[in-house]
C-alpha cells in the first residue's frame, strides 16, 4: 500500500468474476478506509504500462552502466 498525503492507494489485480472483471480490496485497505458492504465508492485507475519497447527505440553510443551512473548522479 502507498500513502500520498492522506490519500491510499492499493495495488489490486484484476480477475475474472463469472462473466466479469472485477477487483478484491485487502482486508487492510477496507479497514483503514472504513468501507461498508453497498457503500458506493469512486475508484480511480492506472493502468501499469509496459515500457521495455521504449527501450528498444532509443538509439544511444552510452552504455547502460554509463546511463545508471548520470542518473544516480542526479539525485544526488
């Protein structure tokens, strides 16, 4: 679970529910949140993207070391 501010977020998997997709809250996350059986909630999603491919299309003479250690460099 993540904590922005007071905001939660869950990461839930989507599963197959009869004819249906649908998501199981953590008990946790019910808990916290107080949720109630029939209680309407809004549900915001995101969707996790795939980024290998943009890998794939960036052409470069930096070697993957020499990119880790720039990037490490700047947050410091």
């Amino acid at each position: 679970m993540y904590y922005i501010g007071d905001t939660m977020s869950v990461e839930l998997v989507v599963k197959k529910l009869g004819n249906s997709l649908g998501v199981i809250f953590p008990r946790e996350f019910v808990k916290k949140k107080r949720i109630r059986l029939k209680e309407k909630v809004f549900v915001e999603v995101v969707k996790e993207a795939d980024i290998t491919s943009v890998f794939d299309t960036l052409k470069t003479d930096m070697s993957g070391q020499k990119f880790k250690n720039m990037v490490r460099d700047g947050w410091k």
